[in-house]
C-alpha cells in the first residue's frame, strides 16, 4: 500500500522521518545507527534527501583554480533501496528537478521502479549556493509540477520522447507545501496556486516546510483547504541541536522562531542545553498537532536520532 494511501485510510497521527545521504567516503552504518534506535516506534516512512552536485575551486600551486562538479552526498537511490530492503519499512526517496534533465530524470525513475520504490517526494531543489535564482538544466524542469506530470505521464506508460506506449509505472508523489510562503513566491496566494497545481497534476499529499509555531501550519491547512487542497498535509519539524540554530534555520529555510523560543534559546550555553530546548519544544508542538488530528509528523533529523527518541516516547 502506498503511504498517501495509509495516510488517508488511518485515523491516528503516524510520524516519519527524513535522513540525509552519508557524506561521500562515510559508511552506510552511520546512517543504520541513526535509524536503529527509532525503528522500534514503527515509522511509517523514512525520507532520504538528495543533493545536487555542487560546484568546487581548488587552489592550484601556481595560483590559479581548478574547477570540479564534486557530489557531497551521493549514493541516495542506493541508500534508498538497501533501507527499505534492510529495515521493511516504506521508504521515500527525493527526486528534483535541479542538475537534471528530463532524460536523467527518467532513468532515474526507471531505476526506482525496477527496485519497487514507488513512493517518491517530488521536489525542484534550490538555486545551487552562490547563484541567485534557480536555473532549470537545459531540457530540465523549471518547476515541481512539471515533474509531477512527468511521474503521472509514465504511470500512464507514457515516457519523455518515445512515441509507443511503456511499461505503466506505479509511483505515489507527495510534494512540499510551505507554511511561512516559499521564499520566491511573490506572495502566499500565488505559492498556495502553484502547490494546488501540484496537487492537480496527481500529488497525493504534502510535506510541510519545517516550523516552529503550530499557528502557521494551522492556518496553512485553512488556506489549502479553502481554495480546495484536500490531500493529507504531513507537519514538518525540526528538533532543534545547534546553538547556531537560531540564526541559521531563519536564513536557510525562510520561517519565523515564535519569541518564546528564542528566549530559551538565549539562555542556552552550549549544544546540548539546545538539544534539550530543542526536545522540549518539539514534543508540545507535537501533542498540540496531534490533538488537533494531523495526518503525520514528520522529523527533519540530519541524522541525529536521540533526541527524536525522546520526543517519540513522550508524544506516541
Ligand atoms: P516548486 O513547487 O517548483 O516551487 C518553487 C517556487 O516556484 C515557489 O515559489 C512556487 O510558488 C513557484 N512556482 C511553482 N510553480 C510555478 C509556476 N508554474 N510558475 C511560476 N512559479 C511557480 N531540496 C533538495 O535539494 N533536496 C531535497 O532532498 C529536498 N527535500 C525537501 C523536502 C521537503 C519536505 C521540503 C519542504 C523541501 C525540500 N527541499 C529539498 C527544498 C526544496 O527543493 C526547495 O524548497 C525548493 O526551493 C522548492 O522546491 P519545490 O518543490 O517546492 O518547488
């Protein structure tokens, strides 16, 4: 059964998380360490990011650089399927639009499909870090909608370019939704119009952005639900870890910290004392939303599972 479809059959709030790829020369383990001690709480899925390549300059003795397309995280297809393989638990690979063209997009898609994958997190990526705006590959996809019509196209045995019918896929897409606006959009209407568009192409449910104020999610859903989003919305939240946190997930994700929690986090000194602000804050966040009948809680760990072990036997 595909995960949009236990997340529309099942009255209890489920929760899933999402991992990061190992850093390129790291182990698989790392990542089974950080999915062990949460496995026995039953997700209902695992997400695994993917991440674009980036580019890197080299000084060169000579005082000149050289310039390599390096990928930081590779391996998450792989990663994707020995998880699911390993723990027989629904896992949720990204696929974006940014570093591909249509063509690569598909054969990726065939490779999902070969290995069963067939729930997948469509998403456009970012505008790589010195470049303002995104920029579509040449014979890439500009947009997530475009890509979600792709996914449904091949469903219906129609792939990129081939004038016969193909093998029918099975893929079940869910897309991001953003409480707080995504950070192009010129306003929340026009953001909520396209995650709609999503929606229509055949988007079967949305993650959230993360946040740290139930508020916006609330009023998120209010105003899906008003021009017509009707598919399962999964709440998005980050435990916060770092004491760099404050500054940086405003910066990077474009969302608001509710005064409240910046307080508690001033009086924080080192890591570990926002790690604990971190839980605390999430697990009320969590009971708040599960009380008020959210489909899914979904946890952004980065790899770090502890605490999100804290926060799940407290909350489930
Ligand atoms: P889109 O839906 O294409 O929207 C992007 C912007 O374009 C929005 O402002 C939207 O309003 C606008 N827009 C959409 N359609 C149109 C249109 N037809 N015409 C004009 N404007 C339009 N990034 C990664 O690189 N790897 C990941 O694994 C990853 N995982 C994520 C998981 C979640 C749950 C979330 C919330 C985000 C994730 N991201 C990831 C980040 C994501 O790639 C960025 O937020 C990206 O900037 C937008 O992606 P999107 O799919 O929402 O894009």
């Amino acid at each position: 059964m595909s995960v949009a479809q236990i997340l529309r059959d099942t009255p209890k709030t489920l929760f899933s998380f999402e991992l990061l790829p190992p850093l390129k020369g790291r182990s698989i383990e790392d990542i089974y360490r950080a999915i062990d001690p949460l496995i026995e709480f039953n997700p209902l899925n695992i997400n695994i990011t993917y991440h674009c390549p980036e580019t890197v300059y080299e000084a060169l003795p000579d005082g000149s650089f050289s310039k390599r397309i390096v990928r930081k995280r590779p391996g998450s297809v792989a990663l994707a399927a020995a998880i699911k393989f390993k723990y027989k638990v629904n896992v949720i690979p990204h696929v974006l639009c940014a570093g591909f063209t249509k063509d690569q997009i598909e054969d990726m898609l065939i490779d999902l499909n070969f290995l069963e994958m067939n729930d997948i997190l469509l998403l456009r990526g970012d505008a790589p870090k010195g470049q303002r705006y995104f920029i579509p590959e040449p014979g890439g996809h500009a947009h997530t909608v475009d890509l979600v019509k792709q996914v449904m196209a091949m469903n219906q045995g129609v792939y990129f370019g081939k004038a016969t019918t193909s093998v029918q896929t099975h893929f079940s897409a869910g897309v991001a939704g953003y409480p707080e606006k995504h950070a192009e959009a010129p306003n929340m209407t026009a953001d909520l119009e396209h995650l709609k568009e999503k929606v229509d192409a055949g988007a079967e449910y949305i993650i959230t952005q993360l946040f740290f104020d139930n508020s916006k999610y609330f009023s998120f859903v209010e105003q899906c639900r008003a021009i017509g989003i009707t598919v399962p919305i999964v709440a998005g939240l980050k435990p916060l870890t770092l004491l760099t946190d404050y500054l940086q997930l405003p910066q990077v994700f474009h969302i608001d910290m509710p005064q409240d929690l910046i307080s508690a986090l001033k009086s924080c000194k080192t890591n570990a004392d926002v790690k604990q602000v971190g839980i605390e804050w999430s697990v009320e966040q969590s009971k708040e939303l599960i009380k008020s009948g959210v489909p899914a809680l979904h946890y952004y760990t980065l790899g770090v599972s502890d605490n999100v072990k804290k926060i799940l036997e407290t909350v489930f």
